[in-house]
C-alpha cells in the first residue's frame, strides 16, 4: 500500500512538472491584469476593498503593494 | 476557373509556411495583428519567413525524416520542374510513394513554422525586445499602454523604476452629451480593439466609482453594476495609475536550468550517432522517444526535488520512486535496444 502511494506520488510530481512547464511554454496571459492580483485582491472582498479606499484616498499616482500569501500590504506611504 | 499551378506550388512552398508562422506568431493579445491589413500584402510579409523556413526545413526533412539526399535523380527533378513551368500537372506525382513524402514534407514544414514562431514570440516577450526595439512592436500599443508595459518603453523609463505593474486604475472622463461630462474611476479588466485600424473601441471597467462635485470624502460615489463599459467614442481621455510590486532581478539559474532542460530534451530526441536507440525500427524509433522522454521526464522531478525541495511534500518517499522508475526505464532501454 505505502509502495502504491510512493508509486503515485512521484508520477503525480513528474506530470506536475510536466504541466507546469506545458503551460509555461504554450500559456498565453491576455489579460491586462496580473494573475496573482486576481487570486489575492479582487477576489477577496475585504482586500480589496482595501485596496480600493487607498486608492480614493490616493493623492500620489505610484501605489506599491506587496504579496504576502493570501494577503497584501502596501509599500509606499503618501 | 483556370489555376496557375505554378504559382499555386509558389503559394505552398514559399507563403504559405510564412502565414503559418504568422499564425502562430501573432497570438495571445496580439492576434488580430495576423488578419490585419489585406491579403496581398500578407503574401508579401509571409515570404521572407516562408524562405527561411523552407531553407530549415528542408534541411531537417533530409537529415532526420528521409535520410537520403532529396536530388539524386536530377532528369526526375528536371522533368516535373519543366512541366510545373508550363502549367501542366507532372505524371511523377501520381506515385504514392512520393506522394506520401511530400505530404510529410509539407507536415515539417508547418511543425517547423510553429516552433520557430513560439521560439520568436517567447524570445520577443521574454526579453522585453518588443519594448526596447520598436520595430519588433506588436500593432495592438493599447495592451503596452493599458497593461503598463509601457514603462518599459525609452520615452517613459524612469516613470516606476525596478517596478512591475499588476494592475491599472483608469479614471475616465466620459462625454455624456447634454449632460456635460461624467469622471469614472474603476480597475481596467480588458479592452477590444479595431481588427483593421488597431484603434481602440471600448474598454471595460469593474468595481467602478464615479466623482461628484463635493468635498473630499463625498466626492467619490460607488456605481452599482459588474462590469462598466464604456465605448471609445465616448471616451474624452483617460488618466493610468497603476499598481505595482518590486521587481526581481532576472533569477539567472532558474534560466540556466531551463536552457539545459530543453537542450537535454533536444539532444534525446535527435539521438546522435543512434547513441540511444540503436538497430530498431520506424516504430521503435518513435516508442523508445516516448521512453526517454519519460526517463528525462522523471530525472528532471528527481533533480527539482534537490533543486526546489519545498515544492515536494515528503521528499525521501519520492525520491525512491523516482528512481524506482528511472530504473524500469533504464531497463527497458537496454533490453530493448542493447540486446
């Protein structure tokens, strides 16, 4: 049984790696927007809307942010 | 209808890999660049890159796929190119033999096509060469300026040093008529342009606010609705900020490993002096391909999990299936190939 599961896993790993470097090869991005921006800003509700008061509050034009895992903070201050 | 059968056999060895590798070349946010402008011209663009490939082509076809050189019988060549020249169909055609090799012939050409255009696209946009060089840019300059890109560009460097954009806040001043003006403010989530003329037609905004005529924090009012898209006539003009994040500097191993995968992969499936695969057939020629693709395949994860370790869960265990396989592989090989 633990072989079986050995087994899968490394096939598991390897197809991973293969998709992975398929989808980096053939993976057209044709969106305007950064992918990790999506998953991490607008599909959050609390961070965005984070995002956006900065941005009604923003006198300054360049607002830098950081991307901490599901969360993001901002770098430069106005 | 009468068809000139030598411009015809003109249209398929010189134009037509080169609209094959426009295809392919122009893609993503830049397709509509391949069907622009009319067909006459697209012949003439198509011919420089339809010559080239046909050169590599051809070059590939006799040392990888027929093995023999293509003009030995020089009255057969001369014989169907007399009669192409007078617009009549050779009779040496009609042999199903050749037949079948300019139909693999033809298949190289288009597989050649598509890799030279991904290797041309991913070269163009990885390198930032379409910013740095501007004859290399692509017709669609809206995606540059609406995505950021265009920071990158000589007039605008200096702007966000060392800063890539993930995202655009647009504040669009729209013409409403007998009403006057209206100022909206949203994320910019996509945009369409003319097929023709490449100028913009309309852009599409989401979480959008719009700004009234109070005092700060009043004036800025959240308009109810998904997505917001306001046509480019409309359009009065258009203020970017954009968000961004620091930059990395180029990881220059992780390019290195990469050029290495690929060289591996490469040399594998060319099989120099028959290194791999030896005294097999058409068919165990292309299965023992499959295997090492596979074994290459499996050495690669074994190296990522030395290489990437957090990447892995459970490191060890997988490590000794890897090789569990590798070693079936391996066997497999020199069983089928070596005894």
């Amino acid at each position: 049984m633990t072989l079986l599961k050995v087994i899968l896993m490394s096939l598991s790993a390897s197809l991973g790696l293969f998709k992975l470097q398929v989808l980096r090869t053939f993976g057209r991005e044709t969106s305007v927007v950064d992918k990790e921006v999506v998953d991490v800003i607008l599909s959050n509700e609390s961070n965005k809307k984070k995002l956006i008061d900065r941005l009604n509050q923003n006198n300054n034009s360049s607002v830098e942010i950081k991307i901490e895992g599901k969360e993001f903070s901002f770098v430069t201050s106005d | 209808m009468e068809i000139a059968l030598n411009s015809l056999i003109l249209f398929l060895l010189f134009i037509f890999p080169g609209i094959v590798f426009r295809r392919f070349y122009y893609v993503g946010e830049f397709s509509k660049q391949f069907s622009s402008g009319n067909w006459i011209n697209t012949f003439y663009i198509s011919l420089v890159p339809g010559l080239i490939i046909q050169i590599i082509s051809y070059f590939t076809f006799i040392n990888l796929i027929y093995r023999k050189p293509i003009v030995n019988n020089y009255e057969l060549v001369n014989s169907i190119y007399s009669e192409l020249k007078d617009n009549s169909l050779p009779k040496e055609l009609f042999n199903f033999e050749l037949l079948t090799w300019i139909f693999a012939y033809l298949i190289v050409t288009i597989i050649i096509s598509f890799i030279i255009a991904q290797f041309c696209w991913l070269v163009v946009r990885n390198l930032d060469w379409d910013k740095k060089f501007s004859p290399l840019r692509f017709n669609n300059y809206w995606h540059y300026y609406l995505s950021g890109e265009s920071l990158k560009f000589k007039d605008f460097r200096g702007i966000l040093p060392k800063q890539k954009v993930l995202l655009t806040e647009a504040d669009v001043l729209v013409d409403t008529g007998n009403e006057g003006t209206k100022l909206y403010k949203g994320f910019l989530r996509q945009h369409t342009i003319c097929r023709s003329t490449g100028e913009l037609k309309a852009i599409y905004l989401t979480d959008v606010r719009r700004y009234r005529r109070d005092l700060p924090p009043n004036n800025i009012r959240e308009v109810p609705g998904h997505i917001m898209i306001i046509p480019a006539e409309k359009i009065l003009n258009i203020n970017l900020t954009y968000i961004t994040k620091s930059e990395k500097v180029i990881n220059y191993s992780t390019l290195f490993l990469a050029i290495l995968n690929l060289s591996i992969l490469l040399f594998l499936m060319f099989n120099p002096s028959k290194i791999f695969l030896r005294d097999t057939t058409i068919f165990g020629d292309i299965v023992g391909r499959f295997w090492l693709f596979l074994g290459w395949l499996f050495i690669a994860t074994m190296l990522d999990t030395f290489f990437k370790p957090k990447n892995h869960e459970n490191v060890k265990s997988l490590r000794y299936g890897l090789l569990f396989f590798i070693l079936i592989i391996i066997i497999i090989i020199y069983f089928y190939f070596y005894k």
